[in-house]
C-alpha cells in the first residue's frame, strides 16, 4: 500500500511557569491564534485552543513523522519570544519545562472541543493542578506528583 495516513489526535496541556496568571484575555484573544500559526507551520493542524490565565489546552491532528516533544519545544519557544516582543512589560514570561499529551479518539473529538471552550467555566470549579492529576489519572499515565509541578 503506497503512501501514509493518519489521525493522530493529540490533547496537550502546558502551563505557565509556576502558574503565574499572564495570559489575560487580551494576550490570549492574539497568542492563540500565533500558536496556532506555529504548529501550521511545523505541518500540523491545530482545531482548538483554549485556556485560563496560567494554562493552555491545545487538542491538534499531528505528523506521523515528527516528535512531539519537537513539536512543543518549537511551540513554546517561539510563542514566548513572541509574548516577549509583542508586550515588553512580559520580559518575565515562561512556560513550564514540561507539558501533558493525551491521545484522542476521533469519536471524542466533540467532547474535547467542548473540555477546551468551558475551561473558563471549568476553573470556577476545580484548579489546574486539580484538573491535571485528575487527567493523568483518568488516563493511567504513571507519574509522582512531587515531579509534575515546578
């Protein structure tokens, strides 16, 4: 069978460095769509965005031949160049050293979709670090919680 094909459908969870809350409405409204830029331009496809003001949550359809830690590393280093450029009183601005990804099967791509736009909503209720354990929880990823957070 000549050529690949994929659905490689990704939820990937960052956060700001020691969750400082920088990523205002406003900075989010112009940052998103860049990040969204930047994984076109690494040839993915991201379908949403979404987040509160110390997380991202990026659900996206990646390449079969590239890394995702290539991926996220380009993500967040140039989207915090770019935060650094666009608003100088950010000079303080980072991502966290590491991110979360989860595999995503195509017939819950609604419910991701609907996950990302009420994490405003969602964050009334339950913190990120809260959401995150729950979430590596939920998907049996082993971890030691004295690591996952900065």
């Amino acid at each position: 069978m000549p050529g690949t094909y994929s659905q490689i459908l990704l939820h990937v969870v960052f956060s700001t460095k020691h969750r400082e809350p920088w990523i205002t409405p406003d900075i989010a409204e112009r940052l998103y769509p860049y990040m969204g830029g930047i994984v076109r331009a690494e040839k993915g496809v991201l379908y949403d965005i979404g987040g509160v003001e110390d997380h991202v949550h990026m659900y996206l359809r990646w390449r079969p031949d590239g890394a995702v830690s290539d991926l996220m590393r380009t993500v967040k280093a140039r989207s915090s160049k770019w935060v650094h450029d666009t608003f100088p009183t950010l000079r303080s601005f980072a991502w966290q050293e590491g991110y979360s990804v989860f595999s995503v099967s195509k017939s819950q791509e609604g419910a991701v979709k609907r996950y990302i736009s009420r994490q405003h909503e969602h964050h009334k209720k339950e913190d990120f670090k809260s959401e995150l354990l729950r979430m590596l929880r939920l998907h049996e990823i082993e971890f030691e919680e004295r690591y996952v957070f900065d």
